[in-house]
C-alpha cells in the first residue's frame, strides 16, 4: 500500500513539474538513448576509472583492490625503486630523442617530397608501410637483424669488416638506441605524411612572396613556413607524444627490458605489478604518475587550443 | 638559385618584368646536384624503410643451415616454404605447439565484431552529436576526445573488475567492448566531422517530411557516408589487428590475438631459436594489415591523417 502511495505522490510530481522532466529525458529522447554509450564510456571509464585508480594508487592494495588508506606510501616506495626510475630515465631520453628526431626527419622527408618529385606515392607508399604494422612485428624484425650474432653486425664481420660493431640490442648504455631505430622507423613515415599535408596547405602566394623578396628557399621554410604549420606541428607533438607516454608493445617485443632492466618503461612497470606482481597499489601508483604526465603534456595544449580562440 | 632561374627562364606567355621570376614551368636539366642529392636522400631513407621487410622475407625463405651462415643480406640458395608451415601449424607459443594458426583465427573473431561494432556506434554517436545536439553532448564529446590521450595503464585494472563482475573477463565479449571504448574518440569524431560536413538541409527536410531518428540515419545519413565508412574500417582493422595489450590482458588465453602468440612464439621459445620460423610468423602477422594498406592506398593516408586532424 505504501509503494502505490509513494507512486501516485510522484506521479503527482511529475505532472506539476512537466517541463523540466520534459526538458531532461524526453526532449531529444531517441538523441539521447543513441549517445548512451558515449555517455558511459565518459562517465564509466574516461572518469569512473581515473578516479578509481588514482584513489586506490592511495591504498595498500596487493592481490586485490580492498587495502586500506595509506596515503603517499606506494609513491614514495615507487619512487624509492631503481626499476621505476630507470623507466623513467629510459622514456625521457627515448621520448627526447623519439620527438625531436621523428618531428626532424620527419620534416626534411616532407619538404623533399614536397619538390615535385618523381615517383612521389611510390616514396610515400615506401615509408608509411611499417605505420601499418603493429609494434610487436617491428620490434621482432627490429631484433633479428640486430641480432650480434647472425644479424647485422654478423653479417658484416663474415663480410670481412672484423670491427663492425652493432650490438646496441644488448649494450646496455645504447639500447635506448636500437628501440629508437625501430620506433622511428615505424612511426616517422606518418610523421612525414602530416608534414607534407601542412605544407601542401601553405598557399602558394606565400612562396611567390618569398621568391620576390629573394629568400633562399631553406630560409623560407624556417622563417615562413614552418610558422604558418604551428597547427600540424602542435597536432604531430601531441600524437607522437602520446605515443611515447604509452610506450609498451614494442619494449616487450624488441628487448623485454633487458639486457637487465636497461630498457624499461613505466608502462611495462605497470603492467608486471598489476597483473605479475600482485602488487596492485604500486602499479595504480605507477599508472597515476602516467596520467599526471600525460596532463602536464596535454592541458597547456588543451589550454593554447581551446582556451586562446575557436579555431575550427 | 632565383638568379639562374631569371637567366635561364623560360619563354612563357606573360612577359616577365625585371627582377621577378618568370612565369611557366622553367626548364629542368634532370641531373643537377640539387636533384641527385634530393634522390639520393629520398633513395638512402627508402633503403632504411625497406631494409627490414627485404629481411624478414628473404629470412622466412631459408633453412637453419643456411642462415648460420652468417649473411642477413642474401637471397636463398633454394627457396624452401617449410619455416612457413611450421609457423603457421607447429610452432610452439608457450604451452601449446599448434603454429600460429588458432591465434589467427582469434585475431579474425576478435576484430570483425570489434570493428563492427565500434563503427556502428561511433556512427550513431556521431550523427547524434550533429543533428541531434542536447544540452551537455558537446561536454561529453570534448572528455571523450581528451580522453583518447589518457594511458591506457590508467584504465586497464578497473576495466578488468568491471569486466570481473559482468562475468565476460579472459573472453571475446571483454576484448570487443575494449575496443569499442577505446576506438570510440577517434571514430566519433571522424563521423561527426563528416556529418557536419553533409548540408543540414537534407536534415531539415527529412525531418518535416517526418522522418525519425532512425530512419533518417538509416536511410539518409548511411547512403551518403560510405567514404567514411571504409576510412573508418581501415583504422579499426589495422588498428584492432595490431593490438597487443588488450589481447594479452582481457581475451583469456583461449582467444589470444596473433600478436601475443607471435610475441610467444618468439621471445619464450625453448631450445635453440629458429629464425626462419619467427621470420615467416611475423611475416604472416603482418601481412593483413599490409595487404589493407596496399589495397587501400590513398585511402589508408587519408584514415591515419583523419585519426590526426581535430575537429
């Protein structure tokens, strides 16, 4: 009796207040069912389990997620660990290295490109065919040919150059090196293409311009042209940026961390703590620091993006 | 050089005044230094971009022996398939020695209903956020683009407690809702970018002649979007194709993606390794997403600078 009484109370309710409830849920009705799952994808995952994994990062969780409260402990124990900071050491000097030479070459493949040359898709077709591959095929071609032994340095040795030396895949001081060569040769080619889609954007008045006022061709790519791309070169950093934050696959695939743990990477360090170790606080710690980098990159750009002028 | 180019110009139709460049195409001698280090650079990257796959397939062709002889660079003395048949159907990944054919069939049942589904609603969403607008769906589009850039670290555990608790954890059904979550940025806003660009007109008079959300989309909005529609396969099959973490992480190990057994067959292979078998397994992991990019061309360009062009 009490339920219906409560029913007809809101039903009551509910026809006082027609246009709000109108405005809420029925208005746009079938709009709204069709963004469901955008709506629970944002508010579940995007949010839910952001904050859910920073508020456990906070808790002494091992096997399962039930520790209790023990505030920075898993933090200041992360950053207590060698193998965490050498990760972070490790993308750093990758990230360094990966952004400045996949945005330079990157570059230079475009303006080439860019010189009404012959056989230009046949180019294009050869450098973005590995950005179709995965990470873990790159990495394992990447591998055998830099194999000390059989691959590469071998080769060159039974060749009878007897000093030929490379053996970064297991030199702990350079195999930063070898995931870059396999990285960039992943990834530059698309790199080159978004270039070269920005330069293809510059109107050609500029160059005319250019040419009247008796610039040298490379000064106007670097004092003209390049500034005119700002909105290319901030998407490239981004992306690539993004990229290197999540940096796994190809970790696994080329050297597994080794030789040691010379090449970890953080995400490699989440991964092995939340589903190896049984140390589930440590790798949402771990995660939480990923996203707090991955906020240090993005919100300035969010901020220069949207926050300065509705551009498209 | 725009002092050659005056001396040298061209008789084009307009005649040039003093001091600017002329007008027309000027003539090119082919082999000018310019031009030979610019295919010489173009030759010396090609070389390096090409480098690996010349490897990997001459590689997959020969016998142990032969490669322990020592020369990554030559062609096969005779050319022998057996490292691609026991890549395909015996080599070891771990527990099992069935070769790389179950996870192939994995990667197929994980990624034709991922890409279908991920595409569909993606679609939806799209056509919703341009002509269907309520209050807050612009804030919920612009969390789901900044959350594309999250580390997936960051989601992985909670997913796996939710997945945990729907009772779908280590199955297809857990792999394919990742997928579509996390392919969901991307492909709405390449929808919603293509449906803005379609004249609102067309809306506007379906609507008045009474059609509803569904049948404008079916009828109206499908037909007209199949550009998009195929850009958006090739970046969800290559991309779901070449997946590796959610693999590993949510298909359970009854439907591990080739990418995982790959990596297996590899790096936790027993005994003395055989090149020409890992060879001829990366080979064939990698030739799906290959053959979509050879078939597609320049549309395969136009899908990843899509994935890259904010709306």
């Amino acid at each position: 009796m009490a339920d219906t009484a409560v029913h007809t109370r809101e039903g009551a309710e509910q026809a006082a207040r027609p246009s709000l409830l109108n405005r809420i849920f029925l208005h746009n009705l079938s709009g709204k069912i069709a963004a469901i799952p955008m709506m629970a994808t944002v508010l579940i995952v995007f949010i839910g389990c952001t904050v859910w994994t920073i508020y456990f990062s906070f808790t002494n969780s091992r096997l399962l997620p039930t520790g209790k409260f023990v505030g920075f402990d898993q933090y200041e124990r992360l950053f207590a660990t060698s193998r965490w900071n050498v990760s972070v050491t490790n993308l750093v000097t990758y990230g360094v290295f990966s952004l400045v030479f996949t945005l330079g070459i990157g570059f230079l493949l475009a303006v080439l490109m860019d010189q009404k040359i012959r056989f230009e898709s046949a180019f294009r077709t050869i450098m973005l065919y590995p950005f179709a591959l995965s990470f873990i095929v790159t990495g394992l071609v990447w591998q055998w040919i830099m194999n000390p032994t059989l691959g590469l340095q071998g080769t060159m040795r039974n060749l009878g150059w007897e000093s030929f030396t490379f053996d970064w895949i297991a030199n702990p001081r350079m195999v930063l090196f070898a995931l870059l060569i396999a990285g960039l040769w992943q990834g530059v080619g698309f790199c080159m293409v978004l270039m070269l889609a920005g330069l293809r954007g510059v109107d050609e008045e500029i160059w005319k311009a250019a040419r009247v006022d008796g610039i040298p061709t490379w000064r106007t790519y670097v004092s003209v042209v390049l500034p005119m791309m700002r909105g290319v070169l901030v998407t490239a950093v981004v992306l690539i940026g993004s990229g290197i934050v999540r940096l796994y696959d190809l970790v696994v695939a080329l050297t597994n961390g080794g030789p040691g743990i010379s090449s970890e990477v953080p995400a490699k360090y989440v991964y092995n703590y939340m589903f190896g170790g049984g140390n589930i606080g440590q790798g949402l710690a771990a995660a939480t620091m990923m996203l707090v980098t991955v906020l240090i990159i993005m919100v300035p750009w969010a901020y220069l993006e949207f926050g300065g002028r509705g551009r498209r | 050089m725009s002092q050659t180019a005056t001396m040298s110009g061209s008789a084009p139709t307009t005649t040039p005044t003093a001091g600017t460049e002329p007008r027309g195409p000027r003539p090119k001698p082919f082999f000018t230094p310019k031009k030979i280090m610019l295919y010489a650079t173009l030759v010396f990257f090609s070389l390096y971009f090409l480098f690996p796959l010349y490897v990997m397939v001459v590689t997959s062709f020969k016998t142990m022996p032969e490669i322990r002889f020592g020369n990554i660079f030559a062609l096969p003395n005779q050319i022998t398939l057996d490292a691609w048949f026991k890549a395909w159907t015996s080599a070891c990944t771990g527990l099992t020695c069935e070769g790389l054919s179950p996870g192939f069939w994995n990667s197929v049942k994980i990624t034709i209903p991922s890409t279908v589904v991920s595409i569909f609603i993606a679609a939806v969403n799209g056509y919703a956020l341009v002509n269907w607008r309520f209050k807050g769906s612009e804030i919920f589009f612009s969390i789901l683009i900044f959350g594309s850039f999250i580390p997936y670290q960051v989601f992985l555990y909670p997913l796996v407690m939710i997945t945990r608790e729907l009772g779908i954890f280590g199955s297809l059904q857990a792999v394919i809702i990742v997928h579509t979550i996390f392919g969901m940025p991307i492909l709405t806003l390449l929808f919603r970018n293509y449906f803005a660009s379609l004249p609102v007109e067309l809306f506007k008079a379906a609507r008045v002649d009474g059609a509803g959300f569904w049948r404008i989309f079916f009828e109206i909005m499908l037909p007209m979007s199949l550009p998009i529609f195929v850009v958006a396969l090739i970046l969800q099959v290559t991309g779901i194709w070449n997946d590796f973490l959610f693999g590993v992480v949510f298909a359970g190990t009854q439907n591990l993606p080739m990418t995982v057994q790959l990596n297996n067959i590899v790096n936790s292979a027993q005994g003395s390794p055989e090149y020409n078998v890992n060879m001829a397994a990366t080979v064939l992991t990698g030739l799906v997403p290959l053959i979509i990019y050879f078939v597609s061309g320049k549309l395969f360009v136009r899908g990843v600078a899509a994935g890259a062009v904010k709306g």
